[in-house]
C-alpha cells in the first residue's frame, strides 16, 4: 500500500523547502475509490505561472475550446501523473483520500516527491464553524439548506461566488452515467473545480495560520486515510451466530410484552348516517366505533401513556411536548413492565448496530473488513468523528452485550491486535493547565495519590482529613466512584441537576446494597416515614449539585481560577490549542471542556503520528507489518504481525510519552497497552 509523504520537517526540525513547481489539481474518474479503475481527467494549475493544464486522452477527437482561447494546454493523462509526481508541492481538496490513492491505483509508479497539501483538511481546521456563518445566508435565500457546513467544493464553490455546476444532476437527467465515461462535459467541470480549489486556498492562505497544526492535522489525516483502506478485521460468522442470539431474545421478550400490555379496545363516539343491522347501528343515533389496538413497543407515546397508566408522571419532554422515554429513564422506573421494556431498547439498539440499521456491521462489512469513514477535524474541538459505521459506538465491554459485540473485530491468523490507551488523559489535561495556578500540585496528586479520593473531600462527602478505608465503611467506595464521575461529568459541562443525579445515584445504591440511607437523609430530608425523599425532584437535584460544585471549587482553588481564566479568554470567541489552532466557543461554560478534549484529542493525533513514523523508521511497512485499524478517542488499535507485537506496543506507549515534551506538558503523559486477538481483550 503506498501513501503520500506528509513530513513537512527535517530531522533538525527545520521546514523541508519545496523544490519545483507547486501545482493545484483535480481528478475525475470512473468511481469511488474502491471502484476506480480509470482515470478520465486530470486538471491543474503551475501557482507560480499561472498555466492550466487540462489532461485527457481524447485529443484526437475533441478539441478543448479553453486551448484556442488560450486558456490551458491540453495534455495527456499519463503526462500529467509524470509532472505531479515531480511536483513540489501538490495542492487539492480531499486529495489525500482520493486524488492520490486514486492515481495510485491506476498507475502504481506514482510516488509524489513534494509536499502534500490537502485543502479538505486544512478547510477543517481553519473554518471549522463554517455553518453559522451558512446558516444566516440560508435564510436569506442565498445558500441552499443541504450544503449548510459544509466542506465540499460545491459548498465552496458558492462561498467564493466560483459556482461549479451540477455535472452529476445534468447527465443523470438525461439518463447517463456522470463517471462511466469521458465527456467533454466532465472535462469543463474538473477545469472548474481547480478554479474554486483556488480561491479556497487564496483564503487559507490569508489566514496566516498555526503552521505546527497544519502539519499535525495532514500527518494524521493521511496515516487514518490509510486506516480507513486497509479496514478492521470482522468476524462475519461470530455476527451472524450474535444476530441469532439477539432475534431470539427480541421474541422472547416480545412474548412477556403482550403479556404485560395485553391490547386494549379504543371507543371511538360516532353518529351513523345509515342503518347497520349487522354491527346495530341505527342511523342518527349516537353509538361507538371499537377498534382493538396491539401494543407497539416501538411506539414512545403509546409507551409513554401505558406507564401513565402505572401512575408515571413524566419530567423529560421531548421538543415537541410528548414525554421523552429511552432505555435510561426505563430502566431507572419501579415497575417491572418498564424494565422490560428498558430490555427491549437495548436489544433493538444491539440489533439495529449489528444487523438492521442503516449502518450496521453486517451491511457495510467487505470481504471480511469494516472500512469505517473518519472526519479527522470532524468536532470544533480538533477530535474525530466517526461514520459507515460509527465504530467508536461499539459498546463498551463492560456494556451489556459489549464482549460479543467487542469480539468480532478481529486479526487474521498469524497477527495479533495491539491496543494502546492514554491513561487518565482528561485528568492529565487538567493538572497540566492547572499547574500555573497550583504550581503541579493536582498533577502530583494523581500520579501519587489517590485523586479521587482527595476529590471525595472536596465534594465535602466525608469530613476534612478522612482516610479512606473501604472494608471499614463501604460507603466509601460509592463516595468514590460519585467523585470519579463527578469529575469527568464537571468537566464536560455536566449541568447542576446531572451533578445532583450523581449524589442521588449514591444514596440509591446505599439503600439497594443493605449500608443504610445516611445520604438519602443528609441531601434530600423529607418530614416522612423515611425521612427521606427516594424520588428527588429536579429542583431538589439542582439544589445538591449546585452545592457541590461550590464545594468543590471552594476546596479546589486552582480549579476554580482556571475556569475563570477560561471563561475570560474565551470571551474573544475562541482559545488557543496546544498546537497553535484556534478553538471557537460558542458558550463560556463550554470553554473549559473544549480546552481540555482539544488538549486530549492533538494528545491523542500527534502519539499516532509519532508511533507510525518510529515504526516506519524501524523498517516496518504498514499493511505488511503493522496497520492501524482504529483510532477512537484515547486509545490506538494496532493489527501486527504476531512476532512484533510487544515492539508495536512498546513504541505506541512511548509515543504517548514522547507528547509530554513535544507539546512541553506540566504533567506526563502516560499510556498502557495489550495484546490479543480482538478488540474485547485489548480494551
């Protein structure tokens, strides 16, 4: 597998100079990647001379009006891979996912020399909120609602007031294929596309912008653009044999269904305009229409209004006004119907990944692989998000059904996969930014300590100075792992009334495991039997998270001063991130979170980047020795031939490591990694 070079610096650090003509160019060809086969056009421009080249293999039977005006010369396809592969610098939109490996494909001797530069990625990064700016010249009827954010060059196109046509709805209106073959048609468009791809980069390039996240974010992209080829090995006959599993426990549960909600006759009043004998209607006099209505347990509003039946009082509503019900506020209700239904979410979920929805596994998988699709720069905050299928929904192991499910993506016979996490890499984030204001003290903390335990106290759980001491008072194993979802939860944005939930999490969890109700009575009293109120409301829950919070930011001054400082910076509408990008903020109590999942997600992009270009340096080839076959979040999978596992997994860690110095990090980053044969044992 060949890919395009993205190292923009020398070994001393230095930026590689271009040497040669930088050309901006387009493709067209025959198909999507995994299809193409020929190449029908080529298209570019010399930045330096301003000379347009339009290359095609049909000169002798079509003659270029644009080259008798003067406008471009007309070359042949293979000339035009001969001069790009020479070229300085080449310069296109989305040409690190297609153009080249495209190119590639039909002619495998061609390996450009120059440096890469992807206006796709670069569109990502700099613009990133393209859409508010869409949106406002939507409703003034000037940009059309399906193209709002987006990235494309049609989008572009229209920005730059460069419109680039609809070649694809032209010929398909006059029943033809766009890419089967070559028109002359085509070759205007790609001609066109070269001059918006232009403009774009006109605009890029008055950015100024921070070169070192420029270099990251085209590294990154081309090692997931060979991520997404080479895909993640997946056990179809373990799916199909789950799916079985699954439908099974679908019919079973629909049995217990009808019996719980058995189906109920519905009167309808109706005045009859003609006499019936059969049903006993008589004309003009009032009777009812019955009709025997079946419980849908797909239907939300007929769930909602059964459990009303139970005496359920909603407190979530949906948009629209009808009750919000789903697998956790099911799950969460008394009666044992609810339960079932809380099940039977989750199964349909389970089912709907695996088999039956638009981007289940089943459906998408290729000889064996699932080639999922990665926007590398899809989240404002630099994080990748994730499609066809989205495999950073793949439950979680400790998830119900998750091992099964985890099980199936796989390594071939011979390899081993190789999984690499950041270790508490939100937490390391924090201290590293915290460290200005507590001089490192929170970081050593959690490299030393027991953070969550010093939290515990912060959150005023247990009085001041408490030692932890879980075989004496259980309940402190509940404190913390409240604390340890607090923390996270704060720092992500979670609002007072999740905050609270937390606590009445807690107290249910002590009444459930026989401890006591001592937190039921000291957060929510209530002049009862109990003396206590189980079912908190959401003022009551607010009211307990907004105490917390000011315990915690109280007994945690650093904390406190860095989200001050935050919130002060972002009132200029954006941060700056650890590689120089600008991250916009759309609220300032988001701004502490985007700070510290932008810290995590370069963390996380720049460790891929280190550990492809070590393995690669130790002579290993990607698809031959090694592959990466998912980058989710703060963890790395690796598919390694078996002899050389351990070494992946040792160079991934350290990659992780070497991020401390190259982004001059407060407090060091860390990872851990293991060895398997799918996902369920290496995560």
């Amino acid at each position: 597998m060949i890919s395009p070079p993205f190292i923009w610096r020398n070994p001393d650090g230095s930026p590689v100079a271009i040497s040669g003509p930088r050309y901006n160019f387009d493709i067209e060809t025959n198909g999507l990647l995994d299809a193409t086969d020929r190449i029908h056009s080529i298209c570019m421009e010399d930045l330096d001379t301003g000379v347009i080249y339009s290359a095609h293999d049909h000169a002798d039977t079509w003659k270029n009006p644009n080259e008798a005006a003067g406008i471009v010369i007309t070359i042949t396809i293979e000339q035009a891979v001969c001069v790009l592969m020479e070229a300085g610098e080449l310069i296109g939109h989305n040409i690190i996912k297609f153009d080249i490996p495209a190119i590639q494909k039909v002619f495998p001797w061609f390996k450009p020399k120059g440096r890469i530069t992807d206006t796709l990625v670069l569109s990502r990064l700099i613009f990133p909120n393209l859409g508010d700016w869409d949106a406002k010249q939507s409703r003034k009827g000037k940009f059309p609602g399906k193209l709002i954010g987006s990235h494309g060059l049609e989008a572009w196109g229209l920005r730059l007031g460069e419109w680039k046509g609809d070649y694809s709805k032209m010929m398909e209106e006059q029943g033809l294929d766009p890419w089967a073959h070559w028109s002359p048609e085509m070759q205007t468009y790609c001609e066109q596309d070269i001059r918006v791809t232009g403009g774009l980069l006109q605009r890029i390039e008055a950015k100024r912008y921070a070169p070192q996240s420029i270099e990251l974010e085209h590294a990154f992209a081309t090692i997931i653009a060979m991520q997404e080829r080479y895909g993640f090995g997946f056990d179809e006959e373990g799916a199909a044999r789950l799916y079985s599993t699954l439908i099974a426990k679908r019919q079973e549960i629909a049995e217990k269904l009808k019996v719980s909600f058995p189906p109920i006759t519905v009167r309808t009043p109706y005045v009859p305009k003609v006499n019936n004998k059969t049903k006993g209607w008589v004309k003009g006099v009032p009777t009812f229409k019955e009709k025997v209505v079946e419980f849908n347990p797909s239907s939300r509003q007929m769930i909602a209004q059964r459990l009303k039946d139970f005496g359920w009082e909603p407190e979530e509503f949906t948009p629209n006004g009808q009750p919000k019900v789903d697998e956790t506020i099911l799950s969460k209700l008394p009666w044992p119907e609810a339960k079932v239904l809380a099940h039977h979410f989750l199964i349909e979920k389970r089912i709907g990944q695996l088999a039956e929805g638009d981007q289940a596994w089943l459906r998408l998988v290729r000889k064996g692989r699932i080639h999922g699709g990665v926007n590398t720069n899809g989240a404002v905050t630099g994080r990748c998000t994730h499609s066809r299928p989205n495999v950073a929904q793949v439950p979680s192991v400790g998830a119900p059904y998750g091992e099964d499910c985890r099980a199936l993506f796989c390594v071939a016979k011979g390899r081993k996969l190789v999984g690499a996490d950041l270790s508490g890499l939100e937490l390391r984030c924090l201290a590293h930014f915290m460290a200005r204001y507590d001089d490192g003290e929170y970081g050593r903390m959690l490299l030393e300590g027991d953070i969550h335990w010093v939290n515990v106290l912060a959150l005023g759980f247990v009085p001041a100075g408490t030692e932890r001491d879980e075989e004496r008072f259980p309940i402190h194993k509940l404190f913390r792992g409240g604390a340890k979802t607090f923390i996270y939860g704060f720092l992500y944005g979670a609002g007072d009334a999740k905050a609270g939930s937390i606590v009445a999490d807690i107290a249910m969890r002590e009444v459930r495991d026989g401890l006591g109700c001592s937190v039921y009575k000291r957060y929510f009293p209530a002049k009862n039997e109990l003396g206590y109120n189980p079912s908190p409301s959401e003022d009551d829950l607010k009211r307990v998270g907004k105490r917390l919070k000011k315990s915690f930011l109280d007994k945690t001054p650093a904390i406190a001063k860095l989200r001050e400082a935050v919130k002060k910076a972002a009132e200029r509408g954006y941060l700056i991130g650890l590689d120089g990008r600008k991250l916009h903020i759309r609220s300032p109590h988001a701004a502490l979170n985007t700070l510290l999942q932008s810290a995590g997600a370069l963390i996380a992009k720049q460790a891929t980047v280190f550990a492809y270009l070590e393995l690669s340096r130790r002579g290993y080839q990607f698809e031959r020795d090694f592959a990466i076959v998912a980058h989710v979040h703060d963890e790395l999978q690796v598919d390694a031939r078996e002899p050389i596992a351990t070494e992946v997994g040792e160079v991934l860690v350290q990659s992780m490591r070497d991020c401390t110095a190259h982004f001059k990090f407060r407090c060091p980053i860390d990872g851990e990694f293991k060895i398997g044969n799918n996902w369920k044992e290496t995560h």
